[in-house]
C-alpha cells in the first residue's frame, strides 16, 4: 500500500482515438480442454503487441463512452455487461448490446427487480426485508452506471462492462445498496478532510475439478491443484501457472494494478495481490476481480472456491488494509516525531475505534455460519482483538512506515463482501477518531494465548452484537443495519433447518 503521493486516476480523462487493429481488435486463441478437445478462448483485449505476451498498462483498459461508441463502430466491442454488488458481495445484472448501452442506459440506466437486494444465496426472494418484498410487489430499480469504472473484460470476447449505482426510480439511493453504504462512510470521511486507501488481499483455493464436476460430487473427493503446501513455492506453484498467468495478465487488461501472485499454506490455495486505491475503488476492483476469477477458471477447465473454510486446514483470509490521507496526497497516520508508538495521534484513535468496534462489527467481515470456522488458534486468523506491530497472530496488524503505515484488519475471509468491511473499518475509525479513543498497548507475543477479547465464535453471535450496536446504527442507519441482520437470520434459518453430512456419519447407525 506505500505510495508518495496520491495516485491520479488515470482513466478519468481518455481520449476518444480507437485502438489500431492490431493492438486493440480481439482474437480468437485456440487451446485444449482438460479431456483433450480443441476450445476457443478470447484472448485480452491490449495495448502491447501480441508476441509480447500479457495486457498492456492498466490504463488501456480504461474506457470513455466515447472511445467505446468508436470502438463499437469498428465491431470491436459487442456486449456491455452492466453489474452492481449484491448482498453477498456479487457480481450481478445484464449484459447489453453496446448500441443498446450507448443509445439508452449509458444515460437513462438500466431498470432491474429490486429483489435482488432481498434474497439468499440461491437468489430465492424471502421475507423479512422492508426495501421489497411480495407485500411491496417487488418493483423495479434503476441500474444508474459510474462511467469512470467503465472497462474492457479481456477474458469475454468483444466485451466492455461498467458497475453501477443502485437508485429508486425516483432518484434516491438504495441505501442498502452495499457500494452507496461505502460511499456514505467516505463521505463522512470527506467531512473530516480525509481520504480513505484501501486494499484486499484475497485468497482462494483452486481445484482440478470444474464447477459441475464438483456439484455432481455434492463437494466431496475433489482433488486440489497440489498436493501439499506451496506457500512461496515456485515449483509448487508451476502446476497451476497457466491459470495464475490469466488472472495476473487479464486482471492487468480490466485496469487492476496487479502487483504478484502466490502459494498459501492450504492445498491448492493461491492469493493475487493487487496495488492499494482509494476505498470505492479498492471495492469495486475486489469485484470484479472475485468474478473473473471465476469465469477464467471455468475457461480453464478448473473451480476455485471462496469459501472461509473449506475444510479443516488454513482458511481463505481477505486480510484489508486500510489508511488515510489528506486530500492533497499527505500521509497522516505516522508520528515523524519517532517517540513512543510511531503513530500519529489520529492513527492511534483511529486503531483504536477498529478494537472497540470490532465485535459488534465483526457480522460485516464474517456475514455467513462458515465464516467463523477459519478463527481457530494457532490458524493465521485471529482469535483475539489485539493489535500489534507486524504480529499475524493480532486480529489488527499495523505495517509499514512512514507514508505506507496502515492498519490491516485480519477478520474478514474470503467470503466478506468488500463494500461492507471497508465501510466497517471507516466507521470503526471515526468513532474512534470523534471520541478520541486512548489507544491499547500493543501484543508483542502470541495473542492468541493473551487476555484479550476473543472475536464472536458465531455468526447467531455477531448477529445479536450488531442488532444492539448504537454505533453501527448512528453509522449507517436503521434501515441497512435491519436489511443486513435480516441477511443474517435467513442464514442461520437455512443452516439450522440443514442436515449436515456430520449428523449423518455421528447418527445414521449409531444414535
């Protein structure tokens, strides 16, 4: 997350020149699947020449409506995928034909059923939740897109996508809408003259099996892409390079800032890193990023999971780093005067609201009954709220020097929705900030065997906290703290009415 000054965001202000043929126009690649067939894949949309290999630079893949009119002229672009984040923190929506997307949603949005902020995971429409429901009719939103996240997707074919605001008709926010929840708390930050930087660090577990495959399996006997650890490990990691490639060069090609990839510590588990932005950009990225992932791999013949925990080894962490700075690009939460913590007075309130918040908080970072089987001891996921200088066993880890300092919030897994953590990090921090917070000294040791507050072991718990949260609710407000509680119950309801594959093996005989 280091970085001088703050970064220009290149791709506000592209002009409308079309790419040459040669470097812009999509082709076809040929390859063989994984039972020996010849398939076809698009290759990434870029600005380097061909037997360079890999996207361009990230702002190639940046795109004005302007440049994407002249692109569509020349049959270089086809379909506009127009995506918002669900609850869950999803990908969803349409995929238009560009004329379509140029000649009326660009300006007038793109109508969808409000249920989609109101289901569960299996998109199933359930009571509980005021926004809309059968009582309501369940009418319509506007799909309203943000021009500056406008993109080429180099792994669909002739394909453009941008994300969304989420508004009633009538031109109100959905508030419950997890990207305007994130830009409430960065404007509450904005009042204060602060800029929050953001970013996620995501990891998954691939599998050799493709996503069918491993349904037909009900997700038993699936065999990982490795056979034992390759945390660092470069000959570990060769196996699935293919892949890993894909995602580097591709997400490089959407216009992420990728900067490396590597083995974790469970079979099969891999992270990408990508650079530090500011938060709504850092959110919108994970996204994209969590999606394509996805559809990469089932190009590849592969499944990759999200999964908090996906068996009884290390879990899939989203690990968030989080800092501030003023608007002009200076650092502000390093002490230059290099006595006592090395944090600046601000920092030290700031990581202070993190610790007093995180409980009550802690439904945003882990918001399903999995998410909580990854805080084990001894794991590499916290147990206790503590936080410490570069000590991974403290549920906050601050790192860093100087203008890099940050705090990286070790909660969240790999199934937390971005837009939601990120929030929860900012509103922790103000309450810190506004109440000036002393801060906690820090665990130099091994926190998991301090005296600490343990993190909620339950969802039903983390629930409850947040529910009697004065905080979450003076910070976001009634109405989206009830919609997510409301997500909540629903999966719990699902999960207690489940027989599980334990209860079977302990009692089909036995009991």
């Amino acid at each position: 997350m280091a970085g001088p000054a703050r970064r220009p965001r290149a791709h506000l202000h592209l002009g409308a020149g079309r790419l040459r043929p040669d470097h812009g126009a999509t082709r076809a690649a040929c390859a063989l699947d994984t039972r020996g067939e010849r398939i076809v894949r698009p290759r990434p949309l870029r600005a380097s020449r061909p037997d360079q290999g890999g996207a361009g630079p990230a702002v190639h893949a940046q795109l004005t409506v302007e440049r994407l009119r002249d692109l569509a002229e020349h049959g270089e672009i086809d379909t506009v995928v127009v995506a918002f984040t669900d609850v869950q923190g999803r990908l969803q929506g349409k995929r238009l034909h560009v004329g379509h997307f140029l000649d009326v949603v660009a300006d007038r949005g793109a109508e969808a059923c409000a249920y989609l902020l109101a289901t569960d995971v299996d998109m199933r429409p359930v009571d509980g939740y005021a926004m809309n429901s059968w009582a309501t009719g369940f009418g319509d939103f506007v799909l309203r897109p943000d021009p500056v996240t406008l993109r080429f997707v180099p792994w669909q074919r002739a394909t453009a996508l941008v994300l969304c605001d989420v508004e009633w008709p009538d031109g109100r926010p959905v508030v419950a809408s997890p990207r305007q929840i994130l830009r409430r708390q960065v404007d509450r930050l904005a009042e204060r003259g602060l800029v929050p930087y953001a970013a996620t660090e995501l990891e998954f577990v691939a599998f050799d099996e493709t996503y069918e495959e491993a349904r037909r399996r009900r997700y038993q006997g699936l065999s990982a892409t490795s056979d034992y650890s390759t945390d660092y490990s470069l000959l570990g990691t060769a196996r699935v390079e293919p892949y890993l490639r894909r995602l580097r060069n591709e997400m490089a090609g959407a216009g992420l800032v990728v900067e490396s990839a590597k083995g974790e510590c469970n079979l099969g588990q891999h992270e990408v890193v990508f650079r530090y932005d500011e938060a709504l950009t850092t959110a919108d990225q994970h996204a994209i990023y969590k999606t394509g992932a996805k559809e990469i791999a089932v190009q590849e013949g592969l499944s990759v999971t999200f999964m908090a925990k996906v068996n009884e080894r290390e879990g899939n962490s989203c690990h968030v780093h989080l800092s501030l700075r003023s608007p002009d690009g200076t650092a502000v939460m390093a002490d230059s005067g290099g006595e006592g913590t090395g944090l600046s007075p601000l920092m030290e309130h700031f990581l202070a609201g993190q610790l007093a918040c995180a409980s009550e908080l802690t439904l945003l970072y882990a918001p399903n009954v999995n998410s909580y089987k990854r805080f084990v001891d001894g794991s590499f996921a916290p147990t206790r709220l503590a936080w410490g200088r570069d000590n991974r066993t403290c549920a906050m880890r601050v790192v860093g020097h100087g203008t890099s300092l940050r705090v990286e919030n070790r909660l969240p897994g790999a199934d937390v929705n971005p837009y939601l953590a990120i929030a929860a990090m900012i509103a922790a921090g103000l309450h810190g900030i506004e109440r000036e917070l002393p801060l906690e000294p820090q665990v130099s040791g091994d926190a998991y065997g301090s005296n600490r507050p343990r993190v909620p072991s339950t969802l039903r718990a983390a629930a409850e906290l947040f529910d009697r949260s004065a905080l979450a609710r003076d910070a976001f407000g009634d109405d989206v703290v009830e919609h997510y509680l409301n997500a909540a119950r629903i999966e719990l309801d699902g999960f207690d009415a489940a027989v599980t594959d334990w209860e079977l093996i302990r009692g089909f005989e036995r009991l």
